[in-house]
C-alpha cells in the first residue's frame, strides 16, 4: 500500500505543475493577443487622427501659421494674439522654457484652421519685454492670397541691431 500513497504523491505533486505549466502557455498566448490588439489600435488611432485631419482640414483650404525668433536679445516673448479677417483665432500664452525654445530657433504651430480662396488679413499682436526691460506690445499685420492648395505663414521676430529693436515679419512660404 505504501507503494501506491507514493505513487499518489507524485501525481498530487505534479498535477499542479503540469496544470500552471499549461496556464503559462495560455497567459503567454493571452499576452501576446492583448500586445497584438495594443499594436493594432494604436495603428488604428493614427489613421483615423489623419483622417479627421484630411476631414477638418482640406489641403484646398487649409492655412498654418508658425511662430519663430530669430537671436531675441532685444524682446522676450510673452504671448502672440493671432487674428484672421478681425476673427481671434488663437491666443497663446508662453512658458519661459517655450520663448527659450524659439529663440534657439524652434518654431511653433499657432494655429491651423480653414480659410476660403481670396484675400485675407492677418494681424499679430505680440507682447512680452522690449529693451531696456520694458513691456513692449507690438503688432504686425499682413495680406495673404488664399489659392487652391495649403498656405503657410510664419510670424517672426526679429533682431535688428542698428537701431536696436525688435521687428515683427509676417511672411507666407
């Protein structure tokens, strides 16, 4: 008999073994599903993130303006209104690690929206500290061709050392 609670033993033993062993492979195969599925709707995120940016944002009609500096020893940048056809479209506050940022020449999206072909007014208005260490506010104002396909316009503030100020271009790509 003694023989047989042995035996009985060793199978009590490896009954939970062989059964873990089989829940391994499974939750080995169950991770690799959820990894599967984790890649697939990542995929699925950004294809459906390009096509509402197709869908809001037609090529034909689609206009982008960029912020950057260029040195900024004259101005330190606070924050840039952005106004379309007398339409405030952005308003956008800057962090010191962001106005260091252009002027190590970032550039930054301010704003991406829908415009209809024909002509356009742009306006700026940038505030923040001029020289000497004075508030300064300073706006730039532009006209702009809308045609068939995207426009990009870039504000950029400028250096200009000869008589020691800044200037604030307006420019299409």
């Amino acid at each position: 008999m003694k023989p047989f609670f042995n035996y009985l033993r060793i199978l009590l033993l490896l009954v939970p073994a062989l059964v873990l062993a089989g829940q391994d492979k499974s939750f080995t195969s169950l991770d690799d599903d959820v990894q599967t599925l984790k890649k697939k709707t990542l995929e699925l995120n950004r294809d459906l993130f390009l096509l509402e940016e197709e869908l809001l944002f037609p090529s034909n009609t689609q206009v982008s303006v960029f912020v950057s500096m260029d040195v900024g020893k004259f101005f330190t940048l606070d924050s840039v209104k952005l106004k379309i056809d007398d339409k405030e479209v952005a308003d956008y506050l800057y962090t010191r690690r962001e106005a260091e940022a252009l002027v190590r020449g970032g550039v930054q999206r301010l704003h991406v929206g829908n415009l209809r072909t024909g002509e356009h007014e742009i306006t700026a208005i940038f505030t923040g500290k001029g020289p000497h260490g004075r508030d300064y506010k300073r706006g730039a104002t532009a006209k702009i061709t809308k045609g068939l396909g995207p426009r990009y316009v870039e504000l950029q503030i400028v250096d200009r050392t000869g008589n020691q100020q800044p200037e604030f271009e307006v420019r299409e790509w």
